[in-house]
C-alpha cells in the first residue's frame, strides 16, 4: 500500500509527544561504502517540495564534492521526473515505506532531510540507523528532546550531522562574522535581526499548521534572526523577553505571525529580532564600540549586500549558497574539515525558540539562558 507524506504526517501528528525513536543501529546491515579524498559524495533528498526542487537539485549540479544520487518521495509521479532530469538510476529512487533499504546503497554517503518540522527526528534517525550521514534541514526538530534524539542516534551510528543553515557558507555572512571574531571594531554593543516574508493567501500550506510546523513565523523565518544575533555578536544570549502580535487573526489561527524578541548577551551588549509571516524583511545590523556593519538583504537566497564604517569592499561574487552549505558538508565528510553547522547549533537554536515561547506564554517575562559556547 502506497504512503505519501500526508500518511506519514497523520501519523506523526497522532503520535505528538511520543515520539519513538527508529529501530537500533545495526552496523551488519549499514553500508557507508570506503570514502577517498578524491571521490564524489552522494546525496539523496527527502522530501521533494520547493526547496529541493528549486533550489537543492540545481544546486547539486553545480557542486564539486557530492551530487545528487538519489531521491526519497511519496509521489509516484514525480519519481520519473525526476529521473528523467538528473539520469537517477531506478536503484536509487526510494519511498517512505522502503527509506531504510537505503542501508543497503554503497552509492548514497549523506541524507538531506527536506520535510515538514515534523518528519525531521524520525527520518534524521532512521537515516543514521542506516549508517549514512545527515543534513537535517532547519530548524533541527520541534522541540529539544527531538534535537538530543538526533544528536545521540548519529553519534551512536559514528556519522557525521549537519543542519541546513545556509548563510554560514556565504561570503557576505562569512565576512560579517569575521569582522566580529577580529574585533576591528571592538566589542559588540548592539544587534538587529529581522527576517520575514509575506505568507500570502495560502491557508493551506503546512507552514501554518502548527502539527507540522511545531510553530508559525518563530520556526521558520525565526531561526535566522536568531543565528544572525548570535553570529552578528559572536555570543550566545544569556537572556530573552518576547513579544507577539497578529494583525491578521482569521488567517494565522494555528501558529504565530510576528514575534519580537530581545536578548542581553554576555559582554552587556543587548540586541532585538523580529520574525513575521506577514512582512517582507530582512536585514541585520552590528554597532560596535567603534563602528557597525550591516547586511540588506542578509538572508535570502543572493545576491546579499553589506556596508560597513570603513567602507571595505563588499563586492563578493555570488554562488549558490546551498552549493556552497553542501560542499562544505561534504568536506567535512572528505577531508575533515570543520563542520561549519553541528547538530549543537541547531539544538541550541532550538532552546533559545522554547525560551521565547516560554516568555510570551508568560507575558514577557525575562527567561535565563545556559547556553555557555553551545553552538559556536
């Protein structure tokens, strides 16, 4: 009996707050396959909406240390699509129900999970179980306890876990963080983050059913205001109070439209971020004891922009981000380099989002964070 994702979701929403793992790690059956420096590492995409059909596949053509091997969908139709455009062999084209034969594929090394919030711990899991690497899209989970379910089943499989943050790959972000890590302007004293799309006429997409979400703009848009204040500072907050305001009831019901937040990091630096699904922003910017820099836009897929009080030059060529995330996963993978995004990034993101729901529940209380370097 065929399963689309739809299946898998009444099952995982029937199943909220009992979340169980996938079955044990079984080393006999997983096959990773030897991996040379020189090779090529092959993707599989779970989860062949927007994201993956836009912009993850076509990246993947343009990628020098993986490629796109194979796909994972509940959508017949699509499987000759696909095939047909990127010459995917039969072998490695799966389905919900068949995803663990994937174990037995020497041609897949890295899963990227590219479903609704609330498929990303089970099919993080299993692909762990089966003995493959993981790119888990953002955010990492939907709450916590699913991140530290993630983290333990790769680390119990020996494989490698990323989480699909993008921007720290790009060029623009990349300065930003480190003119932060060098202090060419000194300490931090201020950040703003904001980011934001207009979510349109669509009540039916599954962004704004809470079940699959986990949340609305906060778990969505939110995160990347989150990591450009904790990149645009090179801390991690030890304080949040949060607002949030709905201007459009009828259309948001089931999850938040616009949230506002304010940290208070380390070093006595304070910062704001706001997150809506009902206001085309985004933008970040860092004052620091002798100058600022700004990205607008600083989160969109590119061409982003920066200035900065010294007037460098912010003339980088523009790539392909998601190029640029995977190749760097795969690197990683190849020839050790650092893993720009650990599953400890995408927890603490995660603790950080439950702190901000915790303040608006209670009326903006001030909610203390013990994040240490968690993430950095």
């Amino acid at each position: 009996m065929k399963k689309s994702r739809r299946d898998f979701n009444n099952l995982l929403i029937r199943g909220a707050g009992s979340f169980v793992l996938a079955g044990p790690f079984n080393a006999a059956r997983a096959t990773l396959g030897p991996i040379t420096p020189n090779q090529k590492l092959g993707i599989v995409l779970v989860g062949l909406g927007s994201y993956s059909t836009y912009q993850l596949a076509p990246a993947l053509q343009q990628t020098q240390y993986c490629y796109l091997a194979g796909i994972v969908t509940g959508t017949p139709e699509k499987e000759k699509t696909w095939s047909d455009k990127y010459d995917i062999p039969k072998e490695n084209i799966y389905n919900y129900e068949n995803f663990d034969k994937i174990s037995e594929n020497p041609d897949i090394h890295i899963v990227y999970v590219v479903l609704p919030n609330s498929m990303h711990a089970e099919f993080s899991i299993r692909a762990a179980n089966a003995g493959k690497h993981v790119i888990c899209e953002k955010p990492m989970a939907m709450n916590v306890s699913e991140c530290n379910a993630i983290i333990d089943a790769c680390k119990k499989a020996k494989v490698k876990l990323g989480v699909g943050y993008r921007l720290h790959s790009e060029p623009y972000t990349r300065e930003l963080k480190s003119i932060v890590h060098k202090k060419d302007f000194g300490e931090v004293r201020y950040v703003t983050a904001d980011a934001g799309y207009y979510s349109g006429s669509n009540p039916g997409q599954w962004r704004l059913n809470k079940a699959l979400a986990g949340g609305g703009a906060l778990m969505n848009m939110g995160v990347y205001s989150i990591q450009s204040a904790i990149y645009g500072s090179g801390m991690n907050p030890v304080s949040v109070s949060a607002q949030e305001f709905s201007t459009r009831p009828e259309y948001f019901k089931d999850t938040d439209e616009t949230i506002t937040a304010q940290f208070e990091f380390p070093n006595g630096a304070t910062g704001n971020i706001m997150t809506s699904h009902n206001v085309n922003i985004n933008r970040h910017y860092s004052n620091f004891e002798n100058g600022w820099v700004e990205l607008n836009p600083a989160n969109h897929y590119g061409p982003l922009a920066g200035g900065s009080s010294d007037n460098r030059n912010w003339d980088f060529p523009h790539e392909r981000q998601q190029k640029l995330q995977m190749d760097d996963f795969a690197k990683h993978i190849l020839h050790d380099a650092p893993n720009l995004i650990p599953g400890e990034m995408g927890k603490r993101d995660m603790i950080i989002v439950e702190a901000i729901y915790q303040s608006i529940k209670e009326g903006g209380k001030k909610i203390p964070l013990d994040l240490g370097n968690m993430g950095l």
